[in-house]
C-alpha cells in the first residue's frame, strides 16, 4: 500500500517546536533559526502543559498518525501536517524555508549549498555539542553524572587536549577558505543556518569549559571562529533574543558546569622525561 500523500503546509501555519521546558538543550539551534528568521512559532518549553505534549510524543503509546510515524525524541517540529525530528533534519527544512542558506533557483542560484551547509552543521553539532554531552555522560545516558565521574574527567581531557582542537581548528579553515566568501560566515558570504549552530555550539562550550575556551580565545588560533560568534550575538533578532526570557539559562542539558570537568591545557598530565 501507497504512504498517504502529504498536503503542503500552508506558508501562514505557525511552527511549533515540542521541546522540554527548563532547559536549552538541542531545541536551542531551532530556536536560533526561528528567532532568526522572523517566524511564527510556538514552543512547549514556555506553554502550560509543555511537559506534557512533550512526553506524550514519545510515549511508547503513541505509533503516529495517517502521515507521521511517532519520534524517538525531541526536538520535535510540527507545520501543518507535517511532524518531524533529528535536529539537523529539522533544520535542513528550516533553512530554505526561513532564508537561511542561498537561494537554490535562478540565475546566480546555487542548488547544492544546502548540503554544504549541511554538512557543516552535522559537524558542529558532532563534535561541539554530542562530544560535549559525552564528557559527562561517557559511559551511559541512564546513568548519573555522579555514578561515572572517574570517566567523565578521563573523558573531558581527551575533549580538551585533542577533539576540542580539532573541531576549532577544522572551522578555522573553513572561514579562512574560498568557499566561505567575504564576511565572517562559513559558506557563501551570508548568514546560514550552519553559523547559527555553530555560535550555540560555541557558547555551550564556552559556559561547560570556561579554562579551556578562554585559552582558545586569547590563543589567536582561532581568531576567525571567535569573529563569527561576535557576529551572530549582535545580529539584531538573535541580540533581542538572547536577552529575552525565550533564552532559558543553562542548566542540566548537553551543557554543563562541573568545576572538576573545566580543565586548562597545563591541567593535562605531562609527558615523564627521559
């Protein structure tokens, strides 16, 4: 038997993000490309009743509708009918929708950009904010951050010596690159919804690792990274967000503040001399 044929979501329909309250979490890089791109939208983390639609999306009970099977978990999108979830699928829906990545049609379009762009976001989101959940959770997401503490620090140096570098590095040459063009932006000379990710992915990291992003900083290796997260806090929309009660306040999510976790580089064992 044929799926049942999707209507189109009406262009006027509000989004809807299905997220937890109380914490930022992932649903964090949606709100960025929501607020970003001017959208209507609702978002359980500030309705009544939020918990409660949250949890019913990934109740074991709940096997979908005649169009959508059910999620696994949030962040969750509804517009219209259509009901979808993974972050990076959810913005890859977003950012054609809200202007942020480059036209695909017409004469100077560029058709396979949002992939790029994509693709960009998959790796922020990698090893920026999954690595990063990983730090305090490294050997089961079941399991209190306190019943694997000896892992987590092992895990956390790992992170700040050799992943953290990696990935900064790996941005650094992507703005220091032809295809990112003129400005601060990664791809295209423009905003993209990958700059947005990668801006929350930064701030996280800098709010779980505080020793270890200011040494970043203060380095200059990575002066072109730290120019893009200037440059999207003081974007006029994401500037009025970050300073309204819609930006909830780190807390028990993906990042976290350990004092035993925040680790400097002279923190790290030393090589024993020969």
């Amino acid at each position: 038997m044929s799926a049942p044929k999707r209507q189109k979501s009406a262009k006027d329909v509000p989004y809807e993000l299905i997220y937890w309250p109380g914490i930022p979490g992932r649903g964090e890089f949606i709100r960025l490309a929501l607020e970003e791109g001017g959208a209507d939208y609702t978002d359980t983390a500030h309705t009544e009743g939020g918990m409660d639609q949250t949890l019913a999306q990934i109740s074991g009970e709940n096997i979908g509708d005649d169009h959508n099977p059910p999620p696994l978990a949030p962040p969750i999108l509804r517009h219209g009918d259509l009901l979808i979830s993974q972050t990076p699928n959810i913005l890859l829906y977003l950012g054609p929708r809200l202007g942020l990545v480059p036209p695909a049609e017409g004469e100077d379009g560029d058709p396979d950009a949002l992939y790029r762009i994509n693709a960009l976001a998959l790796t922020a989101l990698d090893g920026l904010s999954n690595e990063v959940h990983d730090c305090h959770h490294p050997i089961a997401s079941g399991l209190y951050y306190e019943d694997q503490k000896e892992e987590s620090l092992r895990k956390s140096k790992d992170f700040v010596e050799n992943r953290l570098p990696k990935f900064l590095g790996y941005f650094e040459r992507v703005l220091t690159g032809k295809a990112s063009g003129d400005g601060p932006w990664l791809y295209g000379g423009q905003l993209t919804y990958a700059d947005l990710v990668l801006f929350q992915a930064i701030d996280g990291v800098k709010f779980a690792f505080r020793k270890a992003m200011s040494a970043a900083q203060t380095s200059g290796k990575y002066v072109h990274v730290f120019q893009l997260y200037d440059a999207v806090k003081e974007r006029p929309k994401i500037k009025d967000y970050l300073a309204s009660k819609r930006r909830q306040a780190y807390a028990q999510g993906i990042y976290r503040y350990y004092p035993e976790l925040d680790l400097a580089e002279t923190d790290m064992p030393q090589p024993a001399a020969r």
